[in-house]
C-alpha cells in the first residue's frame, strides 16, 4: 500500500486460469492507512534480578505504537510458560487505554516464580486487544508479541536429608537433629546458616536454635546440628518443624529459604521407655522390700541371740 493511500474501499479485479480459459472477479479491499500497531520495548523487573523461588516479581513492560494510527481500549494479557504464574488473578492482564502513533505505555504484571525453575530464558507471550481509532466498524483486533523473562542463576538451599540421634524420640528425651543442606542451585551461597522457628504447639524444647554453615558451592552438602529436648507429655505422631535457611549469593543479596523437617515421636519408643521405668520401678521396690525384711530379720535374729 502506498503512503499517500486515501482511507476508503476500493474494487481489486483478479484473474486467474482453470484450464478452461480466464476468469475474472473483483474484490473490495478496504484501506485505512491510520492504523496501529505494535512491538515489545524495555523490560524492566522488580527485584532487578529475577530468580527461582520469587513470590510477587514485578514485570514492567512498554507497549510501543510504531503503526500510523492511535489504538484505542487497548489490554494486554501475559500468556505464561510453565515455571511461571501470575500472582493473583488479573494480576497478568492490564488496561493501558489510548496509545498514540508513535508513543508508548507502559503494562504491569505480577508473577510468582517457581522454586524449580532454573536459569535460562522463558517464552512468554503478550496478547494484546485493540481497536483503531475511527475504526467506523469498532472491530477490535489482536496482536501475539513474544516475551522472553530472563530467569538468572542463583543458590538454591534444600534440606537434602536428616538424621536423628538417639534414632527413635521418646518423651523426656535428649536429641540432636543432623541436617544435611544442599545448595542446588548455580551459584555459589556464602555464609549459609540453618535456623528453627519453634512451634509452641510442638513439644520440643530447643537449646540450641540454629547453626552456621559457611560457604557451598553448587552441589555442595553441609551440616546443620540443633539439640532439644523433647517434652515428657508428648504425643506421639509426625511433627513437621519449620526451619530457615539463609545464604548470601555473589551481589551481596541475602537469600531466604522456608522448609520443613519431619520428627516422629514413636510410640514403640514411648512403651520401651514406659517399660523401663516399669522395671526399674520394680527394682527399686524389690530392692527396698528385700532391705526392708532384711533388716526386720535382722533385728529378731539380734533379738534372739541377747
């Protein structure tokens, strides 16, 4: 179409053969040469780095008009990839209104970011609905723009395993929980530290609440030992004991991991322990009686010998 087109309909004659001979046919095209349309500008993300495990990011995207024409009503949607969702509803649709020939606006979205997702460049896509202005039919059209969300590496903590000495929890008992931490992720943490958020609901007395760490690097494991004593009055069942990990990535960020370490108490290990009081109970009571009718003969043989 030539820039100095008129807006109008205009009758388009094509021909064509059929091996019968030619046949002609006109077509109405309609021409408006004010007409929107768009591409993606900047990105810009709120934190500046976007990693796995984010909650509430923000994506700040500008919507540029480059067409020959205003857009009215224009929305625009953010069509996610696996690993990404938005944070609440319509929290991936915004209205941005008017965007004029040549001008831009900007549309914010909210997303989470899953904790699995690693680093690397995810496809979304921007479906945005609009309509030209003077549009004398109000027909509304929809434009697809690519999106590429840079997820960037970082550490990932994980509690990779646990161990529990003595192995079986019984009420009153000592204990000390071994947990083993991974970074799982592509960036080395520094500075890392578990730490134990006690549950007054739980029947465990900490005396220790946390432990350092120090440096991991990718795939690298370190221990975690917290002592506690458990409760005499415990019931016993699965308990799941919310712990903190915290690690430092290269820029200086501090990175906040939550998890959950099961504890069991056994009821196995409860009777054993029930039963050994039991016995030694009864020892003591043996022990006494016969020390008691010892001395009680004792005395009579005293007696009878004066």
């Amino acid at each position: 179409m030539a820039d100095n087109a008129l807006k109008g309909t205009y009758n388009v004659t094509l021909g064509w053969t059929t091996g019968d001979g030619w046949m002609k046919k006109e077509f109405p095209v309609h021409i408006d040469p004010k007409r929107a349309d768009f591409v993606v500008g900047a990105l810009m993300t709120s934190p500046e780095k976007l990693i796995s495990d984010t909650d509430d990011a923000k994506l700040s995207v500008n919507i540029d008009n480059i067409g020959k024409g205003n857009a009215e009503n224009v929305k625009v949607k953010l069509l996610l990839p696996e690993g990404l969702k938005s944070t609440y509803s319509y929290s991936d649709e915004d209205s941005l209104g008017i965007i004029e020939e040549g001008k831009s606006k900007q549309a914010n979205f909210y997303v989470d970011i899953d904790e699995n997702a690693r680093e690397g460049e995810y496809n979304a896509v921007l479906e945005i609905t609009y309509k030209d202005e003077n549009d004398e039919s109000s027909t509304y059209r929809t434009k697809t723009l690519d999106l590429k969300i840079p997820i960037k590496p970082a550490p990932y903590l994980i509690v990779d395993s646990v161990t529990l000495t003595p192995e079986n929890l019984a009420p009153g008992s000592k204990a000390v929980i071994l947990v083993k931490v991974k970074n799982s992720g592509n960036e080395k943490a520094e500075s890392v530290s578990l730490r134990v958020f006690k549950d007054a609901a739980q029947p465990f007395e900490f005396s220790e609440k946390s432990d350092f760490i120090g440096k991991l690097e990718p795939g690298e494991n370190g221990d975690a030992a917290i002592r506690f004593t458990v409760d005499r009055n415990a019931v016993a069942k699965k308990y799941l004991l919310d712990v903190e990990l915290r690690g430092i990535d290269k820029n200086g960020n501090v990175m906040i991991f939550r998890r959950t370490v099961p504890l069991t108490i056994n009821e196995e290990a409860k009777s054993s322990l029930l039963k050994t009081f039991g016995l030694m109970a009864g020892f003591f009571t043996i022990s006494a009686v016969g020390t008691v009718y010892y001395l009680r003969n004792g005395n009579r043989k005293s007696e009878c010998d004066n």
